[in-house]
C-alpha cells in the first residue's frame, strides 16, 4: 500500500477513510514508561538533538499504541536552540529563554541571526531514520511552533499565563513585533522544511496559546505570520491552537491549512458549521476524560466520532495534548475502538 493511501493522508486529502485515523498530541514522551527510561540522565534539548534517540522516542507510541501517524520527538524551541538562542527547557516547567526578547533592540540582536544559517543536519537524520522505520505504512507528522505562541515564550522569558508582554508589544510597538514575529516565522520554516525534506509527510503548525488574543489582534498580528510559516512547505498543514473557538475560521490560513485542529471546548459538528466543508477538523477528546471510567471514555470518544462525521473527514485527536499522568493502556484502547468503528460515507455524514 503506498503511503498515500494511509488513513491520515486520506483525511488530509478529504477523502473519508473507512475508520478514522487516530494519533494523539504529546504521544511522544512523557506518559510512557519506556521514554522515561531512556530520557535518564539527558536534558530535553540534548535528547532532541541526538538523532537514534528522538528517533527511537518517536517510535515507541506507534509500536505500543498503532496509531496512524508518529510525530516528530523534538519542541517547538528546537530551531531557536540551533539559531543560537540560550534556551533550556526546565522539567515541569517548560521553555526558559536567559535573555527575554522585549525591547526594540531585542528584536534587533536576535532578527541578525540568518534563519536560513540553522544547521538541520541532527534533525534530518533524525527523521530520516524515523521514515526508514515506518516505512510505507504509518506517515510521519513534522511540527513547528507558530510565532505567537513562540514569542509567548521568548517575550516573557519563560511560560506564562496570559502572554502579557507579547500581546503588549503587538500594540505599543508594533514594528518591532512585526518583525519579530516575521523572523520566528522564518525560523520555524526553516525547521518544517528540515523535516519534509527528510521525509515527514505531513506537518502541525502548534498555536496553542492563540487563544489568549481577542479575534481583532489574531487576524492583525498573528495570521499573517502563521502563514508565512508554512509558507512554501509542500505537505499538508495542520493548524493547532487552544481557545481559538472565537476566531475558528481564521485558523484555516485562507485556506493552506488542510486541517484544523480544535480544542474540546467546541464539539466538532459545532467547528465544521463554522469551517465550512472543505477542510478536515482533528480532536477533540476532553483530556481530562482520560483518568475516567473506561465506560465514560468510551461514551464519549462516540460522541466525538459521531459529531466529527459532519466534516469532510475526521482526524481523532485529543483537544490538547496528552497529560503526563494517563495510563498509556487508556490510550491504547481508545486506538482499538477508534479503529473498530466504520465512518459513515461523507454524504450521509453530511445530512
Ligand atoms: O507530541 C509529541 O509527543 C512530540 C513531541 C513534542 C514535544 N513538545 C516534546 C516535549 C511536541 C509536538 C511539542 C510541542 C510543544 N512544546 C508545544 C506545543 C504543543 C502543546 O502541548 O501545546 C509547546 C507549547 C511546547 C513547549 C514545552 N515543551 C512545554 C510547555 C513543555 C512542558 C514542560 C513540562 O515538563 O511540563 C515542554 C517540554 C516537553 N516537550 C516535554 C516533551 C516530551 C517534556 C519534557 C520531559 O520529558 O522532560
């Protein structure tokens, strides 16, 4: 079967597959007993950056849980490392930047550095030898961060509730902004190329602080910048946010993004009546169902399922991503049913 023909690149297609492909944010890492294993005595970053680890960290929930897609093992701040940024990621923390990036000389020190000077070569073994694995059977999903929610990091100097200092930046100087956000663009572009051209078949764009902006400054100050990210990227997009619920149709980038992934807040036949049909939505299972009784997980993957049959086609996803204490048996199983029950054809989906 030629790797076009997995369910995932059907969805991304628009084209329904006969059970909907499944694969779950955060897989990679953190729930599963072997990534910890591994990850003993390595920093994040490190990890990231050592090919037949990230490698092997990717595969590990595809062979555990057969789900339709791995996703690169890598982080968002990744590219920034490689830029020569000082960034550590702190355990149960997140992203720590030892210099904020807050005033228009800031912006000046970090837009010197040439985006397209990142050296990939770490990346794209990594890749390549993921690719090799999966062969043709199980695509291979790249990512980037998307501007904002990097410069949500990279303003504060580290996680923050509200994003203050880069929602404030947009309006008090908005040149400097505008090129910071251009720049981050770049430089997450760079970083999605790396991985197409080692073999990822598709890529997520993760805006998961995006939810923090009213409509009026998302479609100001961060849409253009979104797109410029995968601007040239020939795979199909994914385009992820948390909270977006407001401004739904704007994630779709005009139309690049194949795929638009929502938050469990908005029941998905909800999305598609915003989306419209010609885009394929992903999620959204409550992660905080995931500790429930397995009768309550599997009432409600149902429902999910069945409200994710009003699109075109349906990617099973988690609304964010999976939360370091689930049982990996949970997610298993979700897999199992998911693959057990069979999508209703498109039109009568439609009715
Ligand atoms: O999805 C996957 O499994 C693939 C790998 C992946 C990681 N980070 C690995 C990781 C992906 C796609 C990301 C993206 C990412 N990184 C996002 C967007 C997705 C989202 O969840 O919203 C964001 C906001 C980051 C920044 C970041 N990196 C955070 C907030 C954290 C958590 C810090 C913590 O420990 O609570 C990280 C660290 C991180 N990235 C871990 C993993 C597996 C945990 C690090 C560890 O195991 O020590």
């Amino acid at each position: 079967m030629p790797l076009n023909d997995a369910p995932l690149l059907r969805a991304l297609a628009g084209i329904r597959p006969e059970t909907t492909p499944v694969w779950f944010m955060r897989q990679a890492g953190r729930s599963l007993p072997e990534y910890r294993d591994l990850r003993v005595g390595t920093r994040m970053l490190d990890a990231c950056l050592t090919p037949d680890l990230a490698a092997e960290i990717t595969l590990q929930p595809v062979r555990r849980h057969s789900v339709d897609a791995g996703i690169f093992f890598s982080d968002i701040v990744v590219p920034l490392r490689l830029a020569g940024v000082e960034v550590e990621i702190e355990p149960g923390r997140g992203p720590v930047f030892a210099e904020p990036v807050r005033t228009a000389s800031d912006v000046d020190r970090i837009t010197a550095i040439d985006p397209a000077s990142l050296d990939t070569t770490q990346i794209e073994e990594a890749v390549r030898l993921v690719v090799a694995e999966l062969g043709d059977r199980t695509p291979l999903i790249g990512f980037a961060g998307a501007p904002f929610t990097l410069a949500a990091y990279l303003v504060e100097g580290g996680p923050s509730k509200e994003h203050l200092r880069a929602r404030a930046m947009m309006h008090t100087d908005p040149e400097s902004w505008n090129r910071l956000a251009g720049w981050l663009a770049e430089v997450s572009r760079t970083f999605l190329a790396a991985q197409r051209a080692a073999g990822a078949s598709a890529v997520q764009l993760f805006d998961s602080w995006a939810g923090s902006l009213s409509p009026a400054d998302y479609r100001a100050f961060v849409a253009p910048h979104s797109a410029a990210a995968v601007d040239g990227i020939d795979a199909p997009v994914i385009h992820f946010g948390v909270g977006t619920g407001p401004f739904l149709g704007d994630m779709r980038l005009g139309g690049r993004a194949a795929a638009v992934g929502v938050d469990w807040r908005l029941p998905l036949d909800e999305a598609v009546a915003v989306l419209g049909p010609d885009v394929t939505v992903q999620g959204n299972i409550d992660p905080a169902l995931l500790t429930a009784p397995w009768p309550v997980i599997e009432a409600h993957v149902r429902e999910v399922l069945r409200r994710g049959a009003a699109a075109r086609a349906h990617i099973l996803n988690l609304g964010h991503g999976v939360p370091p204490e689930t049982d990996p048996a949970v997610l298993t199983r979700i897999v199992e049913l998911a693959h057990s029950v069979r999508t209703e054809p498109a039109a009568e989906a439609a009715r």
